[in-house]
C-alpha cells in the first residue's frame, strides 16, 4: 500500500464527520447515520485503490452502501479489504455525549477477518502490556499484569467496560481487585484506541461487543504497538454457520491480533465527530467553516500522525446540509 493513501483514508473520515456532526444532540441517529454513510460512500470514489468492503453496514440487502461486498475506490492498484463504520457511536451522536467518530481502517486485500455481525468477547491494551494479558485469565490476573507492565500500583489502573447489565461480573471482578473503571454507554472502538495513549486515562478494556468494531479496534491496536484479543460469541444455529463459512469451526478458541489483521501492514483513520479523550470533535465556524481533528496510522512504519484541518464547505462536493435542510427536502419528496 502507498503511503499517500493513509491521507486519503483521513479524507473519508473527515467528510463523514463533517455531515453527520450537524445532527448532534438532536436525538436522530438515523438520519445521522445516514449523513455520514452517504457522504463517506461519495468520498471513496476518489481514492485511488481497488477496495472491497468486508466490514460495513451490512449485507447487500440490508445496506444500499457501503455494504459487505461493495467494491470502492477508482479501481487502481492497491488491492485492499475495507472495514467502515461511518459514524462510530450513533446513541453517543444522538445525545451530544464524548467518542462518537467516523472510522476506517484498511490493509492488503484478504487480511482482515470478516467478522458477522455478532458480539465478541474482547480484552485490549495498550504497547506496554502487549503480551502481558489473556482473554482466559481472571480479571484480577490481567489486572495485576497491566499494573506490572505499566509501573503502577493497580489501585492507579483504569479499565474500560460498556456499561451493559452483561458486564456486572466483570465490573464486580475489578473493584474487588482494587482497580478503577470507566463506565462507557457506547463506542467500545474508541475505548480501545484509548488504552494505547497515556493521556487518555485508560489501561485495559473488558467486555463484549460488536465483532466488526472488533476488528477495527484490531487494526488500530496493530498499528500504535498495542493488543486485542477477541473470541466470538454467536447466539444461535445461524451465526454458528456464519462462523463456519469463515472457517472457524471452534468458536471457543481466542483470536488474536494475527487472526484479526493479518500481515504487517494496516491503515487506520479516524476523525471526531463529538469531543473524546483523544480527539476533538467538529467545530462549526460560522456558516461556511468547520474544523475537524483527526488520528491516521500505519502498522508498517509505526507513524502516528494527528491532522487539524480547516476546511471551507463551499468549496466541497455536497457540502453537509443542516439538518432543518434535510427534513424540509424530505418533505418536499413525500
């Protein structure tokens, strides 16, 4: 993969933000989401590679893009997997809270797992304590390695959990052993970047969630030196067979970072959409001018690069409507 398409990665997530982060606070996550989907879709046809989208927003009829199998881009070389989700945190958008981003990550075509649409059981960390923790060890276990590894007393280490009825044993289990947590209501992919920056307040994440957002989570991990592990967690006979036309037959077995990216190369990108711990949200300027705050990575050169950009939104194809715009077209139509 060329290093100029990191940028062009960052450009797709910078366009989705900037037309979903109008409808924050405003309790419509649908229509948020949809901004966000249509305007990255628009943006892919720029770049210049030939994607295939294995992680998306669904299957071929359940999304009218961006869906699983969609191919992207202007159809040159690289050959690449795609993993999007367009507005990371819809809930999180809706009611104006932190961590909802738009997000891609990208590597060498038939490296990333294509995981169903199904939770998966997940433990992540940062570059201090890669190879210091496991999916199958106790909580008290993996705690007590990431205070080791992290040169801390483990009353000093934070884990983050959705904050979900399904994770009372696991938030019982850390303040036994003496830890802190950070309860998150949605945008488990955000908490897992968090726990490679120190900034963040953030050491470990717990818990299960979505299986793409774990694969996206992977890639970012693989970039910034970090570690996800995961295990898929299916419910009934039809996602046990969607395990198998993956080729996994044993779903009790842990997948690691190698599972989920494979190789050594994967980009990721992210923009904000609302204020996070580790990006900033988008900025309206007035009528015309938006400021947006980005993340970009490489695994294969380990750069990390935080972009600002200003950017004039009369000058941009199909610039973000507002959202009393939107509604009124909609009625226009009906």
């Amino acid at each position: 993969m060329d290093r100029e398409l990191a940028l062009e990665i960052a450009r797709v997530t910078e366009m989705a933000a900037l037309h979903c982060a109008r409808w924050m606070g405003r309790g419509r996550k649908m229509e948020a989401d949809d901004a966000a989907t249509t305007a990255m879709r628009q943006m892919f046809d720029t770049v210049n590679m030939d994607g295939v989208v294995v992680i998306g927003e669904g299957e071929m009829d359940e999304a009218p893009m961006l869906y699983i199998g969609e191919k992207l881009g202007t159809g040159s070389d690289p050959k690449v997997d795609v993993a999007v989700d367009p507005l990371e945190g819809t809930n999180i958008l809706a009611k104006g809270t932190w961590n909802a981003m738009s997000v891609v990550a990208v590597a060498p075509r038939g490296t990333l797992l294509h995981a169903p649409d199904m939770y998966m059981d997940k433990i992540a960390v940062g570059p201090r304590a890669k190879g210091k923790v496991h999916l199958d060890a106790t909580v008290e276990e993996n705690l007590r390695a990431v205070a080791k590894a992290t040169e801390k007393d483990i009353s000093d280490v934070v884990a983050v959990i959705l904050d979900r009825p399904r994770h009372e044993h696991i938030i019982e289990q850390v303040r036994a052993a003496g830890a802190r947590i950070r309860l998150i209501s949605d945008g488990d992919v955000a908490a897992a970047l968090n726990t490679a920056f120190e900034d963040t307040g953030v050491d470990i994440l717990f818990g299960s969630g979505g299986a793409p957002e774990g694969v996206l989570s992977a890639a970012a991990l693989k970039c910034l030196g970090g570690e996800m592990q995961g295990r898929l967690l299916p419910e009934d006979e039809a996602q046990l067979a969607r395990c198998r036309e993956m080729g996994i037959d044993d779903v009790t077995r842990v997948l690691y970072m190698d599972d989920l990216v494979q190789g050594d190369d994967a980009i990721f990108a992210a923009t904000g959409v609302t204020d996070g711990e580790l990006l900033r949200g988008v900025r309206m300027i007035g009528k015309s001018r938006a400021r947006t705050h980005s993340l970009v990575m490489r695994a294969k050169t380990g750069t990390v690069r935080f972009i600002e950009a200003l950017h004039d939104l009369t000058r941009k194809p199909g610039a973000p409507e507002t959202p009393q715009a939107s509604a009124a077209a909609h009625l226009l139509t009906k």
